[in-house]
C-alpha cells in the first residue's frame, strides 16, 4: 500500500520498475520514477493510482520513462486484463505508453492524464484522456471502440505510416474541447468517427470506406479522406 518511488535528482540513473501478479495488480498508492519505465503486468486486473515517468533526469541523459501495462503469460498464451484508474489517479507519462490487453478493456479517463509520448497497443475497447498536451497513437489496434477526449491536440504518428497504424474495428470517438484533429496517414484503418462537439482543424485520412458523422471546425477547416 505505500508509495514506490526513486529520489530525483539524486545522481543515480533513473530506476525502471517491474511489477507482476498472477491474477489482480491494484497500485493504492503512487508509483513514479524520474525518468525511468514502468512495467506492469497481470493476469485479470490492472488498477492503477497515481503513475508518473517524468522527471528531471541526470545532464546527458534522456528523461522518457515510458509505461508498460500487459497480460501475463499462460497455458493459453498470454492473458486480457482490464485496465482502469483509481478516482483521482493520474497518469504524467514522458515516453510512449504501450497498452498489450488481447481483448481486454482499459479505461484511463482521468482528465489529468498527461500522455508526452505515442500511445500504443491492442485492446478491445480503449477511453482515454489527456490534457492541455493533447493525445498522440502510434501503432494502435482495437477489435472494439476507441474514445479519446483532450484539451488539446489529437494527433498521430506520420513518420513511417506502415510502422504506426491506428486500426478501429468500432466507433473512434473524438473530444478535442475545440483543438485539432490530425490523422494524416492513409494507411489508417478506421470504421466509424464521431466527433464531439467543434474542432477547430480536421485531418482524416483513412484506407478503407470510412462512416463519418457531423464534423463542425472553428479555424480553416480540413480533409477527410
């Protein structure tokens, strides 16, 4: 139940930390380290409190801790553990946050997330949300829905399109509290978008038919194609 954490600033390289459990992984507490990785793995459950990678890391070395949350491997290959946050829990990740469920849901629907890096992973079904940073997917595959909701930017990966597709075999839902929208990459692979409420720019480009609701810009609008 009690926090776990490495001394910032302290002259050491920063501390990676691993956490396993065979069925249930509740963090009650904080966990942080100032620029390390964290990896947590479970066979059923991930509960997450407050999780942070960010910090202020030794001169000449990169401060990009990034976050791991899978399933555990067993007889029956690797396991779908849902993954969820505490109430008043949040995420300040640096690097890219990989989330490798199988069908399992993760919801990280705190509004004070702070995502830096990509976002990454397979799931069913993914909530998440970020803050004035915005939201940024890389590789990302969901058999399910996606909802991603921001106080700023929603954007994707455009650099090595074949490397980092987003692929919504549901409904893609979209809240960038009037920001931008941006997935510029034609090798996406949307079904469906919704988006909620205005956006002040949209880039939509996709590699098959895509279903596309409403869509109300504020600023020189966009592409959908």
């Amino acid at each position: 139940d009690g926090k776990i954490s490495d001394a910032i600033r302290d002259g050491r390289d920063a501390l990676d930390i691993e956490l396993e459990a065979g069925e249930r992984l509740t963090l009650n507490k904080g966990i942080s380290t100032s620029g390390g990785s964290i990896s947590l793995e479970a066979g059923t459950e991930i509960t997450l409190g407050n999780v942070v990678t960010e910090g202020s890391c030794q001169e000449n070395s990169p401060c990009v801790g990034n976050l791991t949350l899978r399933g555990r491997e067993n007889s029956e290959g690797i396991s779908s553990p849902n993954i969820s946050q505490k109430d008043d829990s949040h995420l300040q990740i640096a690097g890219t946050t990989t989330i490798d469920i199988g069908a399992g849901i993760a919801t990280l629907n705190s509004s004070d997330n702070r995502f830096l890096g990509p976002i990454n992973g397979v799931a069913q079904h993914l909530t998440v949300s970020g803050g004035d940073d915005g939201l940024t997917f890389g590789a990302l595959t969901l058999t399910g829905n996606l909802t991603a909701t921001a106080t700023g930017n929603i954007t994707d990966i455009t650099d090595g399109d074949a490397d980092n597709i987003i692929r919504v075999d549901g409904l893609a839902t979209f809240n960038t509290s009037e920001n931008s929208l941006f997935l510029a990459s034609r090798a996406h692979q949307l079904s469906a978008v919704g988006i909620v409420g205005n956006v002040q720019q949209v880039t939509l480009k996709n590699s098959r038919n895509l279903e596309v609701g409403a869509i109300t810009t504020t600023g020189e609008g966009g592409a959908v194609d």
